[in-house]
C-alpha cells in the first residue's frame, strides 16, 4: 500500500503557498535536499494552528531564495476547510484524491494532520480513513491537535509517549492508560511527533528547521514573528492562563509536579525540598509573580481537571473527585462550588461534542 502522494500537477496552484515574489533556485547547490511537506487541514482547524505550521517554513523559502520546503495544502473532505474563524482554506487537492493515486515517486517526507480540539462527525470518517493509510507506510507524521486521539485509535501511536492538549488530556488518559499522555508542547518519537496544536505548532515548525537548516535560520524566523524566546518541546502546557506568560523557571517546575501529581496529590513541602528552596520562598515567587499561594495554585489546578472529566467524560462524581485527588465528595463539592459557583452535579452538561467522541469511539 503507497503512502499518500503529492501529485505535481502544474495547473494546480495555492495562493497560501506559491508566491510570485518567490525566488526559484536550485537548492541543492545550497547544501539542501527539497522537503516535500503534506498537510491535511481538517475542518474546525483553529486559523492559529494553520499559520503557525505554515508560515515559518514559507519565511524560511524567502530567506533561503528557493523552495527548501514544498508545501502542499490537503483537505480533509471535498469542501475547503472552514475555520474556527471562519476562515476557508483554499487547499490543492482533497484527500480523496491523494489517496486515490499511487506513485510512490511523488511520495511525501512529512505529512502534517491539522487538527482543532475537536473534530465534528462529518470529518471523522474520513480521517480515520487517510489514518489507517497512512498507518501502512513509513512516512513520518506530525499529528496537531485532536489529530492525537485518531492517531491513538488507529495505532499510529502505541505504548508510545503522546501529547495533548491541557483540555482533552484528562478524557485521554482515563481512556487510554497504557498511553503516557503528556502535558508539554511536542514530543518526538521514533515514527512522528504529536504536537497541542495552536501556537504550540510554531514552537514544533521552529525546531523543526532548526534540525534541517540549522539555529542561524531558526534565530531569523524569531526574529521575524518577534518571539522574545524560544520554547522546547518539552516545555509545560499550563491549565491556569496567568501562568502561561510566566518566565520564573522555579514557578514552572513548581506547576510541571503539580501537574503530574493530580490524582495522588503531594505536599507544598515535599515540592519545596526537590526545587531546594523554603515554602516561604515558594510563597513569594508566587506572590511576585501576581498568582495566589501555591497551595491554592495546586487546589485550582485539581479542580480544573475535575471540571473537564464532568464535561467529557462518564466518570461518576465520586470518581471524578478522587481522580483528581480529593478523598471525599463532600470536599469535592464544596471546593468545586466555591471556584466555579456551581456544584458537580449541577455542571454537569449534557453530552456534548467530546463526551460523544468518547461513547462512540472508546
């Protein structure tokens, strides 16, 4: 079975990706191979995602006066994409039609599966389809968003480490606990990388070139979007928004155990004694940093958890709280009402677009 194909058809063209401004050259003669670079955008694909994957190997065409990289656009189904922004992309061709040829001449070197959060029902079909055949080739992949769990049930990821998004990840494991599912960034394995998505896909495209073009490259494409720093793959997705901005690298470590501890939570001294540091030190970085104490930190971070396995999953209250650490569903309802306003059992929605994903695919 060939891997999907990229068909050079010259009447075929992409306004996103060909640009008349463009140099051509040969770039072999500058040290580099040409990396033909698939992606499939699914519908719901957040505008962020999108550019943040494509825009960095594009600059990298203009500083390199050739085409280093060969993008080509793929939709899911036959309809160009509709964005969370409402956005269309204009893409070459429809998967249906990559999947329909064979020439393993004008096979891909990476393939890119642009994915929201969330994947509505008329797409999932047919990506598991292209999935599967993607499965049965070698071509490395780079799965973006909810491309991660279609990735898991098709077996594209094993017992393999796989990231996902701070949103999803809870559903994730609780379906999936062979799966270490990561709350970082990227994360690079033998076959592929899965990726959160968002702006996360910018961090992956960055080191991505860096590896291919090396850091001078890397270092003008920051400088280009204005980047202050560089992120690793391994840098934590944080659950509360305030900490997202934060450059104090102890709060990081300080949050990255409390994220891994949310089931069998650890003390605030126990956190102090690996980072070598006082509680109170702790308490003042935090204080200094605009967060409340890190003992209510960890409380909220528990607590958000909570709220998303209520929201997208069938865990009962109980299992929901002790899932995230709390001993008794009294504690529980009442720590959760005075955060939320709401009780448990009064959140909890109706089945919604993820709790639906999981009766029908888990």
């Amino acid at each position: 079975m060939y891997p999907p194909v990229i068909d050079n058809n010259p009447n075929q063209t992409n306004s996103n990706v060909k640009s008349s401004s463009r140099l051509k050259c040969n770039s072999v003669e500058q040290g580099f191979q040409k990396c033909k670079i698939m992606i499939l955008v699914v519908e719901n694909v957040s505008l962020t995602t999108v550019a943040s994957i494509m825009d960095p190997f594009l600059y990298t065409n203009k500083i390199l006066r050739c085409d280093r990289f060969d993008l080509e656009l793929v939709s899911l189904l036959e309809d160009p994409p509709l964005t969370t922004s409402r956005v269309r992309i204009e893409c070459d061709k429809s998967s249906k039609q990559v999947l329909a040829h064979g020439d393993i001449k004008n096979r891909p070197d990476f393939v890119m599966l642009a994915c929201g959060q969330e994947i509505d029902k008329s797409s999932q079909k047919a990506l598991q389809a292209f999935l599967r055949k993607l499965a049965a080739t070698s071509v490395p992949f780079v799965a973006l968003g909810a491309a991660n769990a279609y990735a898991v049930t098709i077996g594209l990821i094993r017992a393999d480490k796989c990231v996902a998004h701070w949103e999803t990840i809870g559903l994730l494991r609780e379906n999936f606990p062979a799966i270490d599912f990561l709350n970082v960034l990227f994360e690079t394995s033998e076959r592929g990388t899965s990726c959160a998505g968002e702006l996360a896909a910018l961090d992956f495209a960055i080191s991505f070139i860096e590896r291919h073009c090396g850091s001078s490259i890397a270092q003008k494409i920051g400088s280009h979007l204005l980047l202050q720093s560089r992120r690793s793959g391994n840098a934590v997705q944080l659950l509360n928004g305030s900490a997202m901005l934060c450059e104090n690298g102890l709060i990081k470590k300080a949050i990255a155990m409390m994220l891994d501890h949310i089931e069998r939570p650890i003390s605030i001294v126990e956190i102090c004694d690996v980072l070598k540091i006082s509680t109170r030190q702790l308490e003042r970085i935090f204080a200094r940093y605009g967060f409340e104490s890190p003992s209510q930190y960890y409380k909220k971070l528990r607590l958000e958890r909570a709220r998303q396995l209520l929201e997208q999953s069938e865990l009962s209250l109980t299992e929901a709280g002790l899932v995230c650490g709390f001993k008794s569903l009294n504690n529980f309802s009442k720590s959760f009402k005075k955060l939320f306003g709401v009780s448990p059992r009064d959140f909890r929605t109706p089945l919604g677009p993820l709790r639906s994903f999981r009766k029908s695919k888990f």
